[in-house]
C-alpha cells in the first residue's frame, strides 16, 4: 500500500492537517479546546458512517487520532475523559513524547487471526483429496464433499496449502504482525493487535501496513507550530530522502523556501551529518576492524537496527559504530553555530522520534517530524507545489551523505571514503534491510561468520525512502535520490572532519 492514496492516508492527512490548522490559527485555550474537540466531526461530517457500521464508531477513532496527533496518549476505554484532556500540559515546546511511540487504537482494530488456515471456495472437491494425506495431525476431514480443517487439531504447519492444486487453502495473517520482522505484535485478551513495548523498535512498518488504520504514532507537529509562533528560533534538518517526495520537479530548493514561509529560520541539509559519519566509520572501520580490534563495524545511522544489534550482540555491544547519527551530528553542528536554535529533524522515519527521546539526544533535537506530517503542515497554510515558485539555495553536503537515503547507501559513501582516504586498504562489505533479514544477519555475525566485514542495516526494506514517513512510492524516491546524489557537485567529504562547517 505504500505511496498509494488510501482512505487510511488520506483520513490521517486530514487529521493531522486540522491539528496544523488549530496550532496555527488559535491563541487561547479556550478557543484552542473547542477548536480540537470538533476535529472529530469535521471528520467524519453528517449522520452516516462510511467505513464502519456506526458513525459513532468512527467519530470515536478519529477523537483518538487527533490526541496521537497532538502527542498525547490514548484514552482509557472504560472511563471518560476529553479528547483535549492533558492538553494544556502538552502545550509547550519542549513537550517530548511519552512512551510507547507506536499505539494500537483498539476501537479501530478489526482482530485480524494471524497464522490460521482456512479453505477456501476454490476447494474443488478433487478425489485425490492430498491435503489429507500430508496432514501429520489429522487435522483436515472432507465434509459435503470439500476439504474441512479443524482448528482445534491444526498445527499451522502449512503443508495443506502447500500441496493443494487449486490454492484453495488460504493462509491468514494479521498484516501488521506479518510486517514486523522482530515478532513485537500478538494477540489480547479481546484478539486485538498488542506491541510488545520491550521488542518494539518504533520502525512503524505495522503502521503502514494495517488497512484499518489502527496502529499511529504520536506527532509533535502541534507543539512545533506553537513554537514557531511563539517566535523561537526554530531551524530545521531535512533528510535526504525528502527529494522528490512533494512532487517530481520539486527539488530541495523549493522546499526550503516553502519551509521558511511556514516560520522555520534557516534550513539545513542532514546529509552533512551523514558526511560526518561516513568519515567516522571510515576511520573506525581501518582503525579497529582491519587492526583486528573488533571483529566487525556495524553502522549507526538507523536507530531501529541499532536497537536491535545492542540487543542480539550484548557481549560485543561496542560493534556498533559509535559515530553520531546523521540527525544527531546535524544538530550538534547547527547548535554550535546558533546556541539558542530549537532544531527539528524532518525525516522518513518514525524511529527517529523514539531516538530524539533519548537523555543524550534531547539537548541537541528538539522536534521530530516526518515529510507525511510535513506535508500537513504545508496544507494546513495553503501552500500548494503545483502552483509554488520560490527557491532558496542550500549546499550543505556531498553526494556520499545524500546517498544515506537508500538502502546500500551508507555503506557505498563509508566504502568511498575508505577507498580515497586508504587505497590500500580491502574493504568486505555486507548491508541489509527490513528487520527479519537485520536479524539473521546479526546472528550470522554473532557467531563470526561476518568477521572482517562493515555491515549496514536498515529497517525498512529499501532503506530510509521506505520509512513509515514517507509519501510517494519507494521506487520513485529511491530514483529521486539517485538523482539527487548524481547532480551533486561534491561526490565524497574532505578527510578533515575540521573542513566540515555550516555556510
């Protein structure tokens, strides 16, 4: 369903731009509460539901959107309390998210089954009747003629569907539960979908795969605006994988401009972080893997898969590369040249806002948000790409950091730099991408098999333009940047982390 205009998307889009609209246009509480309170049903208007079996049902799931919109909890389900309850405390610009980061909105889950099989209509009764046969439970039987299974006795073990001609037995999955390559997702009490908050790593790919929209993250988008009109000096940090995800032809110039109209003092380029790290790791890769000092590099630049490394590797946790994220050395920077700047990463990515959460991190990001709430927020003041034509130049970083965005793309800029730096030097490089493949790859390493190697993982299958924020289809950005990194001027950074300053 990526990059396609769903009912979902577009349901989250209207929320998230009315919560623009509010934090933009309201001033006092009073008319801020009220504002909120009817977002509900300018959502889902008049007295006829259009995707569940009561309009009440609906006015309840979109009350529970705007909260995580706002960066609030979930309410109880067994006690009443407003949609702006906790709002005044929420108010304020340095609101951080509390925990968890991804929630399931339980009166908007469907309790899909997950990993049960069934037959289908298209069981044509054959004589031969295999799905029997290869049964090692005796699970399936024929009744009037089709082949039935009893759940009570089936193991899951899929050699009915595996051996039947037709296709007739369909395996049923819950699709978020099946996008989660870390097994985060069960089952309650009630069958709903439950995130296990100790294996989750807020990568949001149950997020955009459930088709009823019952899994979102929490937005900081209204605490950003109200920061902005409180006249802070807020500078934003824009990911590489931005290009191409408002439109074709509208490039990182345009959306700069359009960025300083809604209130954002000056806007820089990630990507130069991703400079600072690919010299890093390059340093450390020669340093202590070819010196034999560690047995392998891993890269830090996704929080997810740095989540899960930390977790599978304890006894070698100091294999992740300790070189700052893109987002994190970007910020460091930008506060070294504007101490009292309120910095805000604009990314893909959803764990990018479990990372700004961090102790070590707050101090340097202050806001978190993605190019689907970005996009909001351009709505909600009416600036529109067809029509826009205003540029504002930006050269911050190399062609090697703005090929972060994509999945074999941190290893690509660590393996030109290494290449520049140290010609002598052989580098063995693995990456990876989405969770599972992260995972087999870790435990591949843990019991030495990747020895000697720079390994790059990304949780999202196709690497940062496949993140939870994104807009348009993953093949489409991944060509944008391609682009991007192609026209850019300066194809790797200078040796020298010194020579790396903002203009």
């Amino acid at each position: 369903m990526r990059g396609i205009e769903t009912d979902i998307t577009h349901i989250r889009h209207q929320i998230l731009k009315e919560v623009a609209k509010v934090a933009f246009e309201s001033s006092g509480d009073a008319s801020i509460n009220d504002k909120i309170e009817a977002i509900p049903y300018k959502i889902t208007p008049g007295d006829q539901p259009r995707f569940r079996e009561s309009i009440y049902r609906e006015r309840a799931i979109a009350a529970e959107r705007v909260r995580l919109a706002m960066g609030l909890s979930l309410r109880p389900e067994d006690k009443p309390v407003h949609v702006t309850s906790g709002l005044r405390e929420s108010n304020i610009s340095d609101k951080y998210y509390e925990p968890p980061l991804m929630q399931v909105i339980p009166s908007a889950c469907d309790m899909c089954e997950h990993n049960v099989y069934e037959v289908s209509d298209m069981c044509r009764g054959c004589v031969a009747h295999p799905c029997t046969k290869v049964c090692p439970k005796g699970a399936i039987s024929i009744v009037k003629g089709k082949s039935y299974i009893d759940r009570d006795k089936c193991i899951s073990c899929g050699k009915c569907k595996a051996i039947c001609p037709y296709d007739a037995i369909a395996k049923k999955v819950r699709p978020c539960a099946k996008a989660c390559g870390i097994n985060a997702i069960s089952s309650d009490s009630m069958g709903r979908a439950h995130i296990d908050p100790d294996k989750c790593v807020s990568c949001g790919q149950c997020m955009v795969s459930c088709p009823f929209g019952a899994i979102a993250d929490k937005s900081q988008i209204f605490q950003l605006i109200r920061a902005i009109k409180a006249g802070d000096e807020v500078v934003a940090e824009v990911a590489p994988a931005i290009v191409g995800q408002f439109g074709a032809d509208v490039r990182l110039w345009k959306i700069k401009s359009a960025l300083l109209d809604l209130g954002f003092k000056e806007v820089y380029e990630v990507a130069l972080g991703a400079d600072i790290g690919a010299i890093t790791e390059a340093h450390h890769y020669v340093s202590e893997v070819k010196t034999g000092k560690l047995p392998f590099l891993l890269t830090s630049c996704c929080p997810s898969w740095s989540m899960i490394a930390k977790r599978t590797l304890k006894d070698v946790a100091d294999t992740v590369s300790s070189a700052l994220t893109p987002m994190v050395a970007t910020a460091r920077t930008i506060k070294q040249k504007r101490p009292d700047a309120r910095v805000v990463f604009i990314g893909p990515c959803a764990a990018k806002k479990l990372e700004a959460m961090r102790r070590t991190v707050r101090s340097d990001v202050d806001f978190v948000i993605t190019f689907e709430e970005l996009s909001a927020m351009f709505d909600a003041k009416g600036i529109d790409f067809s029509v826009y034509d205003k540029e504002a130049p930006v050269h911050d970083a190399t062609g090697a950091g703005r090929g972060y965005a994509v999945a074999g793309g941190v290893a690509g800029a660590i393996e030109q730099c290494v290449n520049e730096y140290y010609p002598d030097v052989e580098l063995d490089i693995e990456h990876v991408e989405g969770l599972a493949e992260c995972q087999k790859m870790l435990m591949l390493a843990k019991v030495g098999k990747k020895n000697g190697c720079l390994i790059e993982g990304m949780a999202c299958p196709g690497g940062c333009v496949a993140g939870a924020g994104t807009i348009i289809p993953i093949a489409k950005a991944q060509q944008a940047v391609k682009k991007f990194v192609g026209d850019s001027t300066t194809k790797i950074p200078a040796k020298d982390l010194e020579k790396i300053e903002l203009p």
